[in-house]
C-alpha cells in the first residue's frame, strides 16, 4: 500500500452520495406517486434541454450495478436518498410497502458488502399531493414529513446509523419558493421563508418522532457557503456578514446554537414587510434546536459579496460579485476554493463545538467524456478531489471532528434544473444506453480511501481499471 500523506481517523468514512430523484427512473412503478419534480418538469424551459427523470441512470433497476460499483471502489459509506413519493404516494396517510421493500433490499445489500447507509429523507423530492396544503410554505408539512420519518425508521432503523432529515433547506427556500428555479417553481418572499422554516421544524419533529425507532444518529445537510467581502470596505464587510446570516446562520443557529439570529430575522421582516411572528411561532425554536446528532455539510464554493442597494429584485442590501482576477474554476464556472473549505470547517468547530461533521456533499462539474481508450481521464476532477481532501485533512489536524466524506455524485445524473448536462460523478454515465465508466477520478478515490488520506499521484501515470481487483 502507498503510504497516505495526510492522516485521517482510522473509522474515517470514504463514500460518495447521490439522490433518488436524480438516479431512480422508473417514476411510475411499484406504487411510486407523483412528486413536484415530475409538474415541475413539465413546464415549458423548466429544464435545460428539455428533459426529466423518466429514466435517468436507470437506478431503480440497476441499484445492484451502483452497489458493484461501491464494493469495486472499496468504498465504506454510501450516501442515497429515499423517495417519499414510493413510500407515501399521497405525501401522508397510506404507506406504500412495495417502496419499503425497495429501499430495505438496499440497505440490506450494503451491510452484506460493509458499507455503511447513509440515508437521507428528504432530497428536495415532495409528494405533489401535499402541495394542496402549500408544500413546504404550508404548515401541515410538518405533520406530512414526521409521518415519512416515521415510516421509514420503522422499517430500517434497526440497521441504519446514519440518518439525514433534509438536504439543503436553503435551496429549498431559494431556489423552489423564493426565484421558483426548482420545483415547485414559486416567487414569493414571504413563501420562501416559511418553507425554509417548516423544512427546519419538520427536522425537528422528525428527530423526536424517530428517536424510539432508531439507534442511528440524526442529522440535517446543509450546502454552506462562506461569504467573503469583495473589498476591504466596511460596506462590503457588512455585505458579506448579512449574506452568511442569509445563507449559512439561518439554518445554522436554530439548528446548534438555539435560535435564528436577531440580524437576519430583520432582513427578513424588512423584505417581506411585515412580522414573522406568524410563521415563526412561540415554541418552535425550542422544537427545532438541540436535535442534531451531527452536521452534514454540501460545500462546493464561496460567495464574494459587495454591499448592494434592496430593489424589487434584490430583497437584501447585497450581491454576488465574484472574484477578480486568475480563479480556477469548474466546467460551470463555480470558484474552486479548497481554503474555504478548510475555513468553514474550523468556523463550524469554533462556532458549535462538540458537533461530529460529516461532508455529505463535495464536487465539481467537468464534462469530460471517454477518449480513443475508452477510458475518461477528468484530471481536473482529480485536482479538486485532492485539494478537498488535503483541506479535510488539515482540518482535522486543526481538531474538527470530521466523520466522512461522501463525494457528490457517484454518477453523473439528472441535475435538477439544468438537465443532464452538468457531469458531477466519479463514473460516467451514457444516459442512452445506461453504460457505467468508471472514470480516472473514481480509480484515484479508491486509492485515497484504502490508504486512508491522500497519496501520490503523478497526472501521467493514471491507475487502471485492472488496479481495482486489489480493492475487491
């Protein structure tokens, strides 16, 4: 074995993750309902290219082929969400055993080959039934999302030890119901807050609800972006604090630290107009803070942010300006910034000590595709895993209490919004035939995990697929 050069725990879990509705296909069987992505989809340039989930990677199918995968790599932990459309078809009430039996089957299947689930509830992929009451805008989701967590742990929570309510509550909040860019494709301000703070009350009663159901540790994902002023202005400076208040300590702080913070709750009220006493009532706080196990976190980049005037479509006196000068930058143009990282990870120590963090989601978009050999040879996916890795690394060095690390995506996939364009995965996928292409960041990654850190790697010299039978 080579030596790794940087150290990490010995129970250090090395996995990659990926998200039902991304991966599933097979929309229509076993019982599956209807959820928002499928209306969402429907609608004309909703979806970059014009396409849906329909078949996507196929996975409902070929799970066992994914599972392969995982066990080929030698990877220890597998993070994958449940669909709450096959096990609640009408969002709450009925449950749909087929869909248990779906996802107990996979469960199952990882234990036998010693790879530890990670299963997430909610992966932005509500039952469209529930949008009669307001989805996550309308309280009664709560309610509908405690029954879900209480379905799904009934049937696996004697087997699963790593449990993730809600991914990403802030895209939730922004993307589905403040710019209406995700499903369900809403505008309006006042929505978005209070989805954003039903998806955190739904934790919270989720947790409790799910407690005499499981020994597994729960915890909630959140995609954190450190906020950087773009100038050494004090207006700048104060851009970039009201933008983490916006982004990360929002959901941070009821989470950990027993409350939403003061400043950005009057941003809120400033934009909406209005109280949010209404939304935020006497008694939630309490029921939402005090109830996470451990802290996922989705890191991809930062945010550079100057001071802005508010207008009608800028609700905070900020934006996002970007770096200037020479940045490295993903196929999408997202700032590659692995010291952030590194800094947001010694913040969330210092800020909520004593929390265990695991990283749920990590990546970078590069389209490449196989070559003459057959082989995909995504270099620069390589780089950003290293320098991730390596700020992990000495991150734990700095005394956080880092868990795993599960790469986004294992395949390249159905992402969201922008189609099947954008190729996030350490395998590539052919979406026409289901082909599955291990690439050279994948073959990288096994090394990185069996060795447990970082080792050498020379750019000209890529490991072989027939490396991998030392993995096995």
């Amino acid at each position: 074995m080579v030596q790794p050069t940087s150290s990490f725990p010995s129970d250090f879990l090395w996995g990659a993750a990926t998200s039902a509705y991304q991966i599933e296909g097979s929309l229509d069987a076993d019982g599956r309902g209807r959820s928002v992505w499928e209306t969402f989809a429907e609608q004309p340039g909703a979806i970059e290219g014009g396409g849906d989930a329909a078949i996507a990677c196929d996975s409902y199918r070929r799970w066992g082929d994914d599972l392969d995968i995982l066990s080929q790599l030698g990877l220890g932990a597998y993070r994958f969400s449940l669909a709450w459309a096959r096990i609640m078809p009408d969002g709450r009430g009925r449950v749909n055993a087929a869909g248990l039996d779906h996802y107990e089957r996979i469960v199952d299947e990882l234990l036998a080959r010693g790879i530890e689930p990670v299963v997430t509830l909610n992966h932005w992929d509500m039952p469209e039934a529930l949008m009669a009451h307001g989805g996550w805008a309308g309280r009664e989701s709560v309610d509908a999302f405690t029954e879900y967590a209480v379905a799904a742990a009934d049937r696996l929570g004697d087997r699963v030890n790593w449990w993730i309510t809600q991914n990403e509550p802030w895209i939730i909040q922004l993307l589905g119901y403040q710019l209406g860019l995700h499903a369900p494709g809403v505008r309006d301000l006042r929505s978005a807050v209070a989805a954003g703070h039903h998806v955190l009350l739904a934790h919270g009663a989720a947790v409790d609800a799910m407690r005499p159901l499981t020994r597994g540790r729960i915890g909630a994902a959140l995609n954190l972006l450190p906020c950087v002023p773009a100038s050494d202005s004090p207006a700048d400076a104060e851009a970039a604090w009201g933008s983490d208040g916006y982004v990360n300590r929002w959901f941070l702080d009821p989470l950990l630290a027993g409350g939403y913070p003061a400043d950005m709750r009057q941003h809120w009220e400033r934009a909406i107009g209005g109280s949010l006493d209404a939304v935020i009532r006497d008694g939630d706080e309490a029921a939402i803070g005090g109830r996470s196990d451990f802290l996922g976190v989705n890191f991809y980049t930062h945010r550079v942010m100057a001071a802005a005037e508010p207008g009608p479509d800028r609700p905070f006196p900020w934006q996002v300006v970007g770096s200037t000068g020479e940045v490295a930058r993903t196929d999408e143009g997202t700032e590659i910034v692995p010291g952030a990282f590194r800094d947001l990870l010694v913040r969330l120590h210092r800020d909520y000590p004593g929390v265990p963090i695991m990283v749920t989601e990590n990546g970078a978009i590069s389209g490449d595709s196989p070559t003459h050999d057959g082989r995909v040879h995504d270099v620069r996916r390589i780089r950003y895993l290293r320098s991730h890795v390596q700020a992990m690394g000495d991150a734990i060095a700095a005394g956080v209490p880092l868990v795993g690390y599960t790469h986004w995506s294992l395949l390249d996939n159905f992402e969201w919004a922008l189609g099947y364009r954008p190729r996030f995965g350490l395998v590539y996928v052919d979406f026409r035939t289901g082909e599955r292409i291990l690439k050279d960041s994948a073959l990288h990654y096994a090394e990185i995990a069996r060795a447990g850190g970082l080792v050498e790697w020379d750019a000209t010299t890529a490991p072989s697929v027939d490396s991998l039978g030392a993995f096995g």
